[in-house]
C-alpha cells in the first residue's frame, strides 16, 4: 500500500511538471498572437459588393487572419484542458 501511495505522489509530481511545462509554451506562443479582437475584422468574409473586386492580397489576409485566429483557438483549448490538470496534481 506504501509503495502505490508513493506511486501516486511520484505521478502526481510528473503530472504537475509536465502540466506547467505545457502550460508556458502555450501561453508564450498566445503572446506572440494578436487578440483575436483584431483578427476577426480581417478574418470576414467579404460582403457581397466586395467579392468581386477583391485582389489576391486582401484574400491572403483573411486566410492569414483565419489560421492566426485557429492557432489561438488551439492554444486557448490546451490551456483549458492542462490548467485544470495543474491544479489538480498540486492538490495531490
């Protein structure tokens, strides 16, 4: 019984360590981002008058603006998911 208590501290440490690891990464990537505040405008579609005069440069951008916007959504998710795990494993 000792030996599986000790187990489960030991995998609690690893959980935590591995959860703050994870955690940094991911918030340093989100700083470099913009705030999805600002990529929403240039991530629209464009309105019906636009579409037809709209260049390669002003397509570029918004499909730029979408995967930046899909990046921070990746990385706001991952950290949803491992603070929680945090938190748990420093109760432990």
């Amino acid at each position: 019984m000792r030996r599986a208590r000790v187990s489960l501290q030991c995998m609690a440490r690893l959980m935590g360590a591995c959860a703050s690891q994870v955690l940094s990464t991911c918030n340093e990537a989100l700083e470099q981002l913009p705030p999805a505040e600002e990529l929403v405008p240039s991530a629209a579609p464009p309105t019906e008058g636009e579409e037809e005069d709209e260049d390669m440069a002003r397509v570029r951008q918004r499909l730029a603006a979408r995967v930046v916007l899909g990046e921070r959504s990746a990385l706001e998710a991952c950290v949803a998911v491992w603070e929680p795990a945090l938190k748990e494993a420093s109760v432990q």
